[in-house]
C-alpha cells in the first residue's frame, strides 16, 4: 500500500482545483518544497495506474467543488 503525505494531496488539489503553483503552496504553509514535488509526482504516477485511487480523488475533487463558495481574493 502507497501512503502520501497529506502535503502532496493539497498541493495537488490546490494546483488542479485552485490553479496555484507547488512553490507558492509550500512557500505559505513552510514545507519542504523537494518532499512536496515528489510526493505530488507518486500521486499523479498512482492516478494513471489505478482505478480506484483515481475514483477516491474525484469524488474529493466533487465534493470541495460543491461545497465550496467562490472566493475573489486581492
């Protein structure tokens, strides 16, 4: 079994969902920006592999989308 560090899973959904860089993701919340890379890169590897790993990540990708208010950010 692949875990991943929870890290990887937000910088993956704040890139797709949120359209944010990796290095501004880990600038802000003061991660390690090499652990980071590499754990979205196994995420990303996982999700061409299987079904069901991908399945899990749409419906959290669903879930954030309709339970979630648009921000407008300055």
């Amino acid at each position: 079994m692949i875990t991943f560090s929870g890290w990887a899973i937000v910088a993956y959904i704040g890139g797709k969902l949120g359209g944010h860089q990796i290095k501004g993701i880990v600038e802000h919340f003061k991660r390690d920006p090499v652990v980071t890379s590499k754990g979205v890169k196994r995420l990303e590897n996982k999700l061409n592999e299987g079904e069901g790993f991908a399945k899990t990540m749409i419906s959290i990708e669903k879930s954030l989308i309709q339970n979630s208010s648009r921000k407008i950010l300055i």
